[in-house]
C-alpha cells in the first residue's frame, strides 16, 4: 500500500491544525503522546515536526504534503506547491526597534547607525528573510552596496559586512533588545508582545498564515496525487465553510421573487413548495458578512428563519487547477 506521508506543525498552529483535520473527515488518534498521530485514513502517514523544517523536507521529498507557515516557506526558498492558504495562524512578520530610538523605519535605522560608523545588530529566527530586506534597503546599498550583512549563528558566519551583523534567535527574540541587539526581525499577531517589551513596529515585512503544500514530485505521482486530492478537497471544505452560512427561510408566493433578488447566493437557491398553498421554502448558502446586511429584508418578507454553519463546502470543480492538472 503506497502511502502519503504528511507533516503537520508543532507549536502556535499545531492545535488549530489538528482542528482542521478533525472537522475535514476524521479523528486524530494519540495526539499529545507521540509525534506520529494516526488518522482513521490508513493511507496517511503524519508526523509533527517544527515548522521551519517542513518546507525543506516536503521539498526534498521525505514528506509528500505539509502545513506549515507561509513566512517559512519564504525563509527557506522551498520549491514547493502551494495547495491553499489555510486562513489561520495569521501573523505579519516586522522589524521593531526600542521604543526611546528615533528612527521611524528601517531606512532611518541603518542610516543612523551607518552615519555614526556603529554595528547595527539584529536579532531573528528569519536570517535569510532578514538579510535579504537589508541589503534590499536603499540606505544599506548607499553605504555599503552590494556587499552581504553578515550572517551569524553557533556553527557558522557567512557575509562580509560586520557594520550589519544578523544574530539567530532561538526565540523570545522581543527580550533581546536593547542589551543584546538594535532591532529584532520578528513575526507579531497583535503587537502586544512588542510594546509589553518596550518595543515599537517599524516596519511590516509581509503577511503570513498556515499553508498546506506538496512536493512537486508527489503531485506527478498518479496515485499519491489521487489521495492527495482527496485531502485538499476535503481541507478546503472546512476553509470555505467556515466563511459561509446555510439559510433556510420560508416566504409567501408574492414575496418569492423579492427574496430571490435579495439572496447573494453561492450558486442558486434551492426552492420547494410547502404543504401550505401559497408558501415557499428557499434554502441557500451565502457568505457570513453578507448575513447580516440581508436580515432586514428577510425580518420584512420571510418567516421561520433556519441559520447552520455548514460544516464543510466541497469546490470539487476548483481542485484539477489547485492541483495543476
């Protein structure tokens, strides 16, 4: 039996991960004993690993599919396919400073420190992200051109410049200002951690979420892509049910056509007579922000109002795209 061997993430987006997978199609079995949980689908093989590792390993082919943040993808280049933004673990990826310094943003910082011939030091768990917008930066090119930030961690240093020097963070990398380091190049949901640490944002790098991703080699594989359809499928049921509601509503005749007009429908509604005469049962799925804008009119013309959260939205026609088929 060839099986799809599947890494999921410890740490911030390991719960609501296996969360997903619950409300997708099955139960996870030995959660919190062991880094390899069973699904009841017997054709999956799962492991937990650290996040940052995923991208690397589901590029090299030890892991068919994963779940892992969009910003470690970036970190680690991983060639990979990106199925679906999963829509959790949203967090945006910054550069903070000490809050007394008076720079405004990151532009301000490494002309400071260039003008006055200091080392500005930065500390991140996203050496590669964090280099890579330095030397991106005008300022940096105008004092040092093209020459590489030096890059350090325990085992290693690459990088020429040492007046721009990237320590890595083995976390709680907010602590290490402003004893250790200048800046920190970290990721924040709130920001209320930066300013609990006398911190300030200035700079926000990108956006990140959890994303569901496949090794290219596995999605050419004629079987492994089956099952691995499959999954996306089932997966993108849970994402877009999430953002949808399932109405149902019952109105008379003369108020039909007024109520079809003012349903934003996912495809059509599905309309029925009731065992009344002259009454009509519509039921349809719309998306959540639209719920609200729509129950004034349905509190003017309709009656018996049914409102569920679908449990899982199947875009069946969308996969062959996602999948590259």
């Amino acid at each position: 039996m060839v099986k799809v061997k599947f890494a999921i993430p410890k740490g911030s987006i390991e719960d609501p991960t296996f969360k997903i997978l619950e409300e997708a199609w099955q139960p996870v079995r030995g959660r919190g004993r062991t880094y390899r949980v069973k699904l009841s689908d017997p054709e999956i093989e799962v492991k937990i690993l650290r996040p940052q590792e995923i991208p690397t390993y589901v590029q090299e082919g030890f892991y068919d599919i994963g779940i892992t943040g969009k910003d470690w993808i970036v970190e680690a280049s991983a060639d990979v396919k990106i199925l679906l933004d999963l829509e959790y673990g949203q967090v945006n990826q910054v550069i903070a400073i000490p809050e007394n310094f008076e720079y405004n943003n990151v532009t301000e910082l490494i002309e400071g420190f260039a003008k006055q011939k200091r080392t500005l030091r930065i500390s991140s768990e996203y050496l590669t992200t964090t280099s890579a917008l330095i030397r991106s930066n005008k300022s940096y090119q105008k004092y040092y051109g093209d020459v590489r930030p030096m890059i350090i961690t325990p085992w290693m240093r690459i990088g020429e410049n040492r007046m721009v020097e990237i320590f890595l963070s083995f976390g709680a990398t907010e602590a290490k200002p402003p004893e250790d380091v200048d800046a920190i190049c970290d990721i924040t949901e709130t920001g209320t951690t930066l300013v609990q640490n006398n911190l300030k944002l200035i700079e926000t790098i990108a956006h990140s979420s959890a994303q569901l991703i496949a090794n290219k080699n596995s999605l050419e594989d004629k079987i492994k892509s089956e099952k691995i359809a499959d999954i996306l499928a089932l997966v993108k049921g849970v994402v877009e049910a999430r953002k949808k509601l399932h109405i149902f509503v019952n109105v008379k005749e003369e108020n039909l056509q007024k109520l079809l007009k003012s349903l934003p429908a996912l495809k059509r509604p599905t309309i029925s007579k009731l065992s009344e005469e002259g009454w009509y049962g519509v039921n349809t799925v719309i998306d959540k922000n639209e719920f609200i804008k729509i129950v004034p009119k349905l509190r003017e013309i309709a009656q018996g109002l049914v409102v569920l959260q679908p449990k899982q939205i199947l875009p069946l026609e969308e996969l062959k795209q996602v999948m590259g088929q």
